[in-house]
C-alpha cells in the first residue's frame, strides 16, 4: 500500500546519487568548513539543526531551484552543501518528528471545532494517555509519527536564522512562490527526502499496517475507536498527498493535473484498501448512526465519557457536512480533506475508482 511519495518526480530529481533509496556518504568535499543551518518549515516553530559542507558537485547533481511563471521557467543558483552525516540527520529528524508533532497540528487541522481537529486532538490525546506496552498507543505512535514525516517530505523547507550559506534574501526572485526564503540546497534537499522516506517513513510504515491488520483480523469491538482513529489519519493523509501531487504539477507547469498520476492511482487504491477493511470490520456496528446509543458505545467499544462526547460530536458533523462532502466526491475533488474520509461514514460503502 503506497502512503507517500517514494522519491522524486522523474524528471525533476535533485541528484542522481541516490536513486534507489541508499544514502553513501559524499567523498569529494570542496571545503573542510563544517557550518550548521536550522531548517524550518511552515507549519511549525521548531527548527531542525543540521551540519552541512560544500561539496564538489558531480554529474546528476542539480545546483538550481526552479519554478514556473506565467508559463516561463524560472530558477536561481544555489551553493552545493550537503548534509555532512546523514545518521546524524536521521536522529535530528526524528525528535523534530515528536516536537514539533503538536505544532503541525495545530497549523494544519484547522478550526478548533471541525471534525479534522477533534479528530487528530482525540488521537494525540490518547497516544499521550495510553500505557507505552498498549495495542494502541502502539497504532497511534506509529500513525501520528508517519502522518508528521510525510508532511515534512511534501512540505517546503527553508533556512532559517544568521547561516544561510552565503545566500542573499533576495536569492529567489519577485516571481517564486517562495520569494524572500532561503531554499534548501537541492542535493541537501535531496539527503533530508531520503532521511524521511527511507530511514523513517519505511520503517514507520512497515510496523504500523502490520500491526494495523493483526489489530483488524481480531476485530475485537474494544480495538473500533483506534482502528477508526488510524483509517481516518491514513485517509486523510492521502487526500493530502493527494493535494500535494497538485501543486506540484502547477508549480512546475507540468500541463498535468498531478505530477505523478501512477502514484496518485496507487495512493487512491491504497484508500479503497483502507475503507474495505474498516467496512467489513465495522458491519454490523454503526457508532455513528443515531440508532447507536451512547450505553451501547460503553458496553460493546468500551468508550469513557471523553471518548462518548467525540462520537456525538462526530455523528453531528457528519450530518451537518454529508451534503457537501457528497458534493466534493461527485465532482471527483480528490484534493478535498474530507474526500477519503467521509466514506468511512457510508453504511452501504463502495470502491471508487480515480481519474487523472
């Protein structure tokens, strides 16, 4: 089941070094000069702090950061510095991971009372709450850890604070989407897609949708709030990998709606895999129907009052939005938030096929 992006557009890739995902240390370095660079992305305050050097560029190495305008090919040449220890960059990012969780979130979810923000409150809220040994704190952990690394592999970062490595302000011109930031060194950028995808996404995915289908073939009614907890996150990832793709494709000015329309079918598959599973798990249970009563949520899943009030909240929302959700997915809008995961709410489900 593909959940991200496994490397870069073909065609648009910031180097030739890694290309099957291994991460060999650079060995021509240009300068002995070690500095440290503090990355930031837009979703969060937290800086990741990153030791990079020159290096001397070789065939397959971009050294520019381009973009499109008003259907003109723009770019701007950037200094070659890479990471100097990628084990190290991999530790870095993993407690950016964790720290900058709360951040992402509150940047990202929206309003405090729609159901993306109450969802994702729900599920820190737990994974904070249950005991480490638990089947779902260890569900929630290996979601919400992946949900954040994606988003820092499908979100622009740049450099922030003093060391900018000789780089001017004004480096990206009046016509970038990203005028007035200091970019990532493409092969640097390139090492931090390869920390993400292959040295934490990988291992991330790997444990949480074996455990997740463990979770789902036992299919106890005490597991259904986790496993509706993890489907929605899954869910609405994709719709966001999704949007992503998208952008991609106009900033580039692909002519194309998304700029890997085979990934975009993948990830869209995956979805279809992710409702058949919760819909057969869930038949014969429809928490969020009216007919479901809150005694029946503490005797059959077990639910605490805390956990009662999300359901009523959720089963209001639904109702509130199901029309225009309808609306998003009839017109084929698979960027929408809520394209996904309104269809975990369907009582006579079915697939949906993609169109790119």
């Amino acid at each position: 089941m593909t959940l991200y992006k496994t490397g870069q557009v073909p065609g648009y890739e910031w180097t030739q070094r890694w290309t099957k995902g291994t991460s060999d240390p650079i060995q021509l370095w240009a300068s002995s000069e070690i500095r440290t660079v503090y990355v930031s992305v837009r979703y969060s305050t937290e800086q990741l702090p990153l030791k990079v050097r020159r290096f001397v560029p070789q065939e397959g190495d971009k050294l520019e950061r381009t973009w499109a305008y008003q259907g003109t090919k723009k770019s701007a040449l950037i200094p070659p510095y890479a990471l100097v220890d990628v084990e190290a960059g991999t530790s870095a990012y993993t407690t950016y991971i964790r720290e900058s969780m709360k951040d992402i979130f509150s940047t990202m979810l929206g309003n405090e009372e729609d159901l993306l923000y109450k969802t994702y409150l729900l599920a820190y809220h737990m994974w904070q709450k249950e005991e480490r040994t638990s089947e779902a704190f260890g569900l929630l952990n290996w979601t919400l850890r992946l949900w954040v690394a994606i988003r820092l592999s499908t979100t622009s970062a740049f450099i922030v604070g003093k060391e900018t490595l000789d780089m001017p302000a004004n480096i990206l011109d009046e016509s970038s989407p990203d005028h007035g930031k200091i970019p990532l060194p493409p092969v640097m950028g390139a090492q931090m897609d390869t920390i993400l995808i292959h040295h934490i996404q990988n291992k991330l995915r790997h444990e949480l949708l074996d455990n997740l289908q463990k979770v789902m073939l036992r299919n106890k009614p005490t597991s259904w709030l986790v496993t509706y907890l993890v489907s929605f996150i899954l869910l609405h990832n994709i719709a966001l990998i999704t949007k992503h793709d998208a952008s991609y494709a106009i900033k580039h000015g692909m002519n194309r709606r998304f700029a890997r329309e085979q990934k975009v079918r993948e990830y869209h598959m995956g979805a279809n895999v992710i409702l058949a599973h919760f819909h057969y798990c869930n038949k014969g249970r429809i928490p969020f129907s009216d007919e479901c009563e809150d005694k029946d949520l503490r005797a059959l899943a077990q639910l605490d009052e805390e956990k009662i009030r999300f359901v009523r909240a959720t089963r209001a929302l639904v109702q509130r939005h199901q029309q225009e959700w309808n609306q998003a997915r009839s017109n084929g809008v698979y960027e929408d938030d809520y394209y996904f995961v309104s269809q975990l709410f369907d009582e006579k489900w079915q697939p949906s096929t993609t169109n790119v």
